[in-house]
C-alpha cells in the first residue's frame, strides 16, 4: 500500500501554526544547528492523525478517507519525536477525537500567546449569553486579561457579571431563578474557562426555571469551579454587615466586606506593609485589632479609617481588593471584578490609576472593570473594551 505522506508545504505550515512546539508536551522543536551559521535543525514530526497507509504498524487507519484527505493538513498533528513515537504505540489512548481535540486545544494556546493572552493562571476567554433579561437571542463576548466593560443604567452590565460571579457563588444568580416574565424562555449562560485546555461552564434556566449546571456538556450536581473570583459589586459606605447599629469596629466591617475574618485581614494587610503600594503610603492595625491606620499617598501622617474622606477610604479598599486578588492569583486562577459603583467617589485619576497599575504590574488576576462613566474619558489602552448598548429594547454588546 502507498502511503500518503504530507507535503513538505503542509509539513511547513502545520509546524508554523504550532509554532514548532509540540501539541502534547509544548516542548520546543526548532532551533540553530552547529552545521553553519544558516542551518536550522528541526526535531519535530508531522504525525498522521488517522494513519498514512492500511496494514500492521499504521494506528488509527480510516478506510473511508480518501488520499488526498489522508494527505491533508487537518489529518496531521505537530509533535515531538518521543510524542510522534508515542502517539503510533498507542491508539487507545490516542485515538482520532483526542488527537483531534489535542490539536485543537494547542493552536487555540498559540493563537492567544500570539495575541498577547497570558493563559497560564487560567482566564475566562468568552461568555455566551442566550435570552436572559434583555440579551434577547444569542450574544457573545471574547475577553482577555484585561477588559472593561461599559454601558448605561439597564444595560445588562451586572446581568453578566452576577452569572459569573455564579461560578463562586449561586448566590449572585438567586434573583434569576424567581424571574416572572410573561412568557418564559429557555436560557443559557456559557462561560469558556482556559487553563491548559478549555472547559466551558454551562447554566441552563429552563421554561419552568428549572436551573441546570452543565461542565462541557455533562449535566454535574456539584458544580465547582477551579477560579476564584471576587466581584466588588456593592458600595463600601452603603454596606452594613447585617448590623443594624452603625459598626464601631471597622476592621470587622471590612473584613466582612470582602468574606474574609479579621485574622485573614490582618494577613492580608501584613501582606501590603512587604509589597509596592499604589494608592495609599502606610497601613497599620490598632493594637486591640479594631481600627485601621492609613497614611495615604499625598500625606505624611496616619489617619484613623473613619477620619479619612470618601475618595481617600475607596483608595484604601482598592488598596486591599488588590492585594487580596494578588495573594489568590499566586495559589489559584483568579478573577477579579470591580464594578464604578461600588467605588463611586473615586476620581478620574484613581480609576486611571487603578486601570495602569492592573495592566502594568501584571500581578496574575484577569480584571474585569465595569464602568456606568464614558468610557473615552479614561486611559484603556491594552483592555479589550465592550460598550452595551440598548435598542429597540435588546441589549447589543459592540467591541471597541
Ligand atoms: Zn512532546
């Protein structure tokens, strides 16, 4: 039997399109060779995913290709010469689909590395959003590791972000399960996670209500996600700790505010006194743990929390939230989103601020900002920005 072998050409271009790494172990296969100053030594394969010729030795031989669809780029995968040996020993573990999906999952990591996407902590690459509130019929939104997303009162802005914030927490999503609508329709939020390959996360609201949770397509009772996130979506100064009293202690206030115990702030807190601080100069704890000293970035004494002004305590809470998604992000994926509400009186400058510092000292947390203000009054540059505007009653996300 003939066997149909690759053209060089498609050698070429399939190597090209792993970026000469393998698509199993990521190893590099391309490199100077010690022949001469212009000679490349390439140790990578061009594999055939379903085998080149029928007979003993060939894997995974499909009797129904023809030779030209044998031949083609889409029958071969990129790899290194231990996985190429590896993959013609064993067509149970490497069968057709996996090797398929292997190739699949390894361009989808170059073609975000050539973007400039850092997967490695694992990120939410896109969301699906089918008939929820005013997303009437399907609408999607591609992110990446920085992202801000803008738009009016109404504009369907938390609507997203109490879904995935779903993933922490069901919590978020309660309000959608009593939805009284006149004529109920079956719903669905997909959420595409990357870490090493893709897991998308489905949540299915039925006509009855009905919640179902879906991990890449098999319904799961437990659904667990691997991502930490943490969504500032209520206003400090608006936040009572189930308190009626108005809260002496403030430590435990903002502890509660961000679902850690005082200890935890107190780590946290530690934490800030060892890192670079971009909003505030100097934090300290009260010796009997009930109280906050600040010296903020402008001043050359600490303040007690209470004395400081609205702007000033934001700045401190950004402060924290920051360190805290730091701290996450060197464990565990972690995600954090802010919403302008919940920081209303920060000032052009803080929100300018904040949005430099996230981008520029790339601490390890995908950051979602989502913004009620025009968003053209602000530095964005290197976000992926979406505006949600509203038409004729539907939500339409526009990529900026
Ligand atoms: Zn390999």
């Amino acid at each position: 039997m003939p066997r149909d072998d690759f053209s060089e050409k498609t050698k070429s271009k399939l190597a090209q399109r792993a970026a000469y790494k393998c698509s199993i172990c990521d190893s590099l296969t391309v490199g100077p060779s010690e022949e001469g100053s212009d000679k490349v030594n390439i140790t990578g394969v061009a594999s055939h995913i379903s085998g080149a010729a029928s007979g003993k030795g060939s894997r995974r031989y499909d009797l129904s290709l023809t030779q030209k669809e044998r031949a083609s780029i889409e029958n071969a995968i990129w790899l290194c010469s231990t996985h190429g040996d590896l993959i013609d020993g064993d067509e149970n573990r490497y069968t057709i689909d996996e090797l398929k999906r292997i190739k699949k999952n390894h361009e989808e990591k170059i073609k975000m590395a050539l973007n400039g996407i850092d997967t490695s902590n694992g990120i939410i690459t896109k969301i699906e959003i089918n008939n929820i509130a005013r997303f009437k019929g399907h609408s999607k939104l591609e992110f990446e590791n920085y992202n801000i997303i803008s738009g009016g009162n109404g504009t369907g802005k938390t609507t997203i972000f109490e879904f995935i914030s779903s993933l922490e927490d069901m919590k978020y999503i309660n309000r959608w399960l009593k939805r009284d609508e006149k004529e109920l329709l079956t719903s669905y939020f997909n959420i595409y996670y990357y870490r090493e390959r893709e897991m998308m996360y489905q949540i299915i609201l039925d006509k009855t209500n009905k919640l179902s949770c879906l991990i890449n397509g098999a319904e799961t009772p437990l659904f667990k996600s691997p991502i930490k996130i943490l969504y500032l979506n209520i206003n400090y100064r608006d936040y009572s700790n189930g308190a009626s009293e108005p809260v002496q202690n403030e430590l435990e206030k903002i502890a509660s505010y961000f679902s850690i115990t005082i200890d935890e702030l107190c780590n946290v807190i530690a934490f800030i006194r060892t890192k670079r601080k971009h909003f505030i100069n100097d934090i300290s704890i009260s010796e009997n743990k009930d109280n906050l000293y600040i010296k903020m970035s402008d001043a050359s004494f600490l303040r007690r929390f209470n004395a400081l002004s609205a702007g000033e305590q934001y700045r401190v809470i950004l402060e924290v939230v920051l360190k805290i998604a730091e701290y996450y992000a060197e464990f565990r994926s972690t995600i954090l989103i802010i919403e302008q509400s919940a920081v209303s009186s920060v000032d052009k400058d803080g929100i300018n601020k904040l949005l430099l510092t996230i981008r520029d000292e790339k601490m390890g947390f995908q950051f979602f900002f989502v913004m009620y203000d025009n968003i053209e009054k602000y530095k964005t540059e290197g976000y992926k920005k979406y505006t949600l505007n509203k038409k004729e009653g539907k939500i339409q996300p526009r990529l900026l």
